[in-house]
C-alpha cells in the first residue's frame, strides 16, 4: 500500500473525527458520513466529485472550489479540517508512522484535540476512561 487515505470530519461545536478508509470514492465516503454524521446536517467540503452525492444523501452540502478562491462568496470555508490537516501531518512526519501504527496516533491525536476542544485535563479524562473499563 502506498498511503493511507484519512476521512477528517470537525462537528459545529469542534469535536473532531478521523475514519481511516479504503479508498476516496464517492461509496466509501458517504457510508462514513451516514454513519458518523445526523441526517439533515450542514456538511461543508471542497468540490471533490465523491463529495457530490452528499445532498442527496440528506444533508445540506455547501462547496468551495480551491481553484478559486478558499472561501466562497456565501462564506462556504473548509478552514477548520485544513488546520487540522496540518497540524495532524506535522505529528505523523517527525519520524514517520508505520501503516499499523495509524490508528492508534489518530486516536490519541483525536482524543488531546476533543480533550482540548471541551477544555477538559487529558489527565482527568484518561482516568474517567480507565474507570469505565
């Protein structure tokens, strides 16, 4: 395998997603989304054609072409994820990350930046996590 292609999602209120998946056709895609995302959401992403069915699929899809400009004239912006984007490939460049080893770096990643989002202590949050178990 030559990559691994990453599905990044961030919620209104910052909660952050990563789903690793198969491939970046328009099928795989959307069955994260249906999975991971209420029906009738506002969803904002750039123009990749996988992304189309989306409105179709009962959410509200708003685009912005990057060819242009990054935020459309009705304020459509994909700020946020691409931010995210970067500081994620920061992480997984400092040395490289094995394939099997993904998983669990979006996990931690995911869980210090929704830790950070709710202003929650890490520390306190693993120990309410290891509670649970």
């Amino acid at each position: 395998m030559r990559g691994t292609w990453v599905l990044g999602m961030i919620a209104e209120d910052g909660e952050t997603r990563f789903e690793v998946v198969a491939d970046r056709w328009a099928k795989t895609l959307c069955s994260v989304v249906k999975r991971c995302v209420r029906p009738g959401s506002i969803i904002h992403t750039d123009e990749w054609r996988a992304y189309r069915s989306l409105g179709a699929s009962g959410y509200e899809h708003a685009t912005v072409n990057h060819s242009h400009r990054f935020v459309s004239p009705s304020g459509v912006h994909t700020k946020r994820i691409e931010s995210m984007w970067r500081a994620l490939r920061r992480k997984f460049t400092r040395g490289g990350i094995r394939h099997e080893d993904i998983l669990a770096h979006l996990a931690e990643f995911t869980w210090r930046r929704n830790c950070r989002n709710r202003e929650e202590s890490p520390f306190e949050s693993l120990l309410d996590l290891l509670k649970i178990q």
